[in-house]
C-alpha cells in the first residue's frame, strides 16, 4: 500500500548497508540529511558506487567525504510499468540520473518528487530530499530529488 508521506510504496524491501559495510557511511549520511560520496585521499578523484579501490589509480585509499547536495539532471525515465508488484501503485513516477558538479561530475540515480507528468529539464537544477523511513525494523533514508 502507498503511504502518501513517502513518493514510492512503502512495500518495497528495506536498503541496508552491504555486508563488509562498504556503502554504511553513505546510509548513515542520509539518515543525518547529509550525502556522502567517495573521494580517494592520493589522487582526490570522486567516485559513485562505492568501491574499496579508487577507480582512477586503484589504490585503496579511498574515503568518505560530504558533498552538496545539488546537481543537475543528466537524463531522465518516466516508469509506466512497475518493475515489481509492490510498485503498481506508484506508476507512473520519474527517475533521474543527477550529475554532481561539486562532485567531480559524479552521477547518482534517484526519483524525480512532484508530478509524475510534469515536464523533465535536462540541466535543470535540483537538490536532494532525505525521506527518513522509521517504521520498520531498520529504519534509512532514501535520497530523493526535487528542482530547486
């Protein structure tokens, strides 16, 4: 069932950090308002999902790092079909491929808030939403995103 609070069902399975806890800086990042992206501490390249190596000069030394959270759309995809059954609800919605500048150009995925048929601008500017989930056994925070 769709609770109207939150942008998608709240059905869907709970994310949680991986296992060896690579990506929990990220998770308890956004359960504080904040977005963490990976920085490598020897050649200060940026980078988006999580790795224990650098992907430019693969030394493992890479760290966490608060980054602004705004962007500006790169692409965009407009969901009519749910790709699983706890979403049928929620179609259509957007998705966004956000392109971080003060990031070093990184590009995360998220849900583009407001109307689902409104219009999408490439470029545009927009900001994260962090939508806590505290009702379940684990709770987290999803980044969402909305134009500025």
């Amino acid at each position: 069932m769709t609770d109207k609070r939150f942008y998608l069902s709240t059905d869907l399975p709970a994310p949680v950090p991986e296992a060896d806890g690579l990506d929990a800086p990220y998770w308890k990042g956004t359960r504080e308002g904040r977005l963490m992206i990976q920085r490598c501490k020897h050649c200060e390249t940026w980078q988006w999902g999580p790795e224990w190596i650098c992907h430019r000069c693969r030394k493992f030394d890479v760290a966490w790092e608060e980054v602004t959270s705004q962007g500006r759309i790169y692409s965009w995809e407009r969901t009519w079909h749910p790709p699983m059954a706890t979403l049928k609800e929620s179609v259509p919605y957007l998705t966004v491929l956000v392109d971080l500048p003060h990031a070093g150009g990184v590009r995360m995925v998220g849900n583009l808030l407001g109307d689902p048929l409104q219009e999408v601008r490439m470029g545009a500017e927009v900001k994260a939403v962090f939508e806590p989930h505290d009702e379940g056994p684990v709770p987290y925070t999803l980044v969402q995103w909305e134009y500025k």
